[in-house]
C-alpha cells in the first residue's frame, strides 16, 4: 500500500510539472534580505534562469544602475522570483518572491571591539 501511494504522489508531482529546484527557488526567495551581497545573493539562490543588466535604451529605466535576477517558479506560482541588485554598491535592493514584496535587511553587524580593549584583553 506505501508503495502505492508513493507512486500516485510522484506521479501527481510529475503531472504538476512541479520541479524540486522551482519549490527550491521560492523556499530560498523567501529567506533572502535586503543588504546582502551579489555575491552572496548567487551563493545561497544557484545559477539565475535570467540576468537582465541595465542596457540604455532596452530595458525599464528603473533598473539604471542595476541589474535584475530571476529564478523560475512552479507553475501555479503568479510570477518568477525577482531580485534587483544595485551595481554601484552591489548589494541587493528589492526583492519579490512570487510577486510578495520582501522589505526584511540584514540585522545589523555588532561593533568591532576596540583596538585597546582587546589588547587588554589578550594581555590579562
């Protein structure tokens, strides 16, 4: 009987064109956060399904100065995942996860200790 309907849940899985990298792709979406790198951005998300850069003339003007990364959905999702990158600072600046908005930054980075406190520190 497992054997069964393991075989109909793969088999509706297949039907549904659902692929694991596509419900992978809007998991990660989700997880992702303003102020990030590029670098890190393509880490954690993998290889883009498209890379739009700003090119004068042929793309939207609000993407000057940046370049726009997506990553397909599965089919029943409204739209692909979409992550605006800011060249000059090359950090990520808007995000949309199958057209919901996410606003979330990076929690703030805690000071670096002083210099005389740690050698202080070491000389105890």
């Amino acid at each position: 009987m497992k054997t069964f309907v393991a075989a109909v849940v793969a088999a509706a899985l297949a039907s549904s064109g659902c692929s694991r990298r596509e419900d992978r792709n809007y998991r990660r979406c989700l997880r992702l956060r303003v102020g990030m790198t590029r670098e890190e951005l393509l880490k954690f998300m993998g290889p883009p399904d498209s890379v739009q850069p700003f090119v004068e003339g042929k793309t939207p003007d609000y993407l000057r100065g940046r370049t726009a990364y997506e990553w397909n959905n599965p089919p029943e999702m409204p739209s692909p995942d979409h992550v605006s990158v800011l060249d000059a600072a090359d950090q990520v600046e808007s995000i949309r996860c199958a057209g919901a908005v996410i606003d979330s930054s990076l929690p703030p980075q805690p000071d670096a200790p002083a210099a005389a406190s740690t050698s202080a520190a070491r000389a105890r």
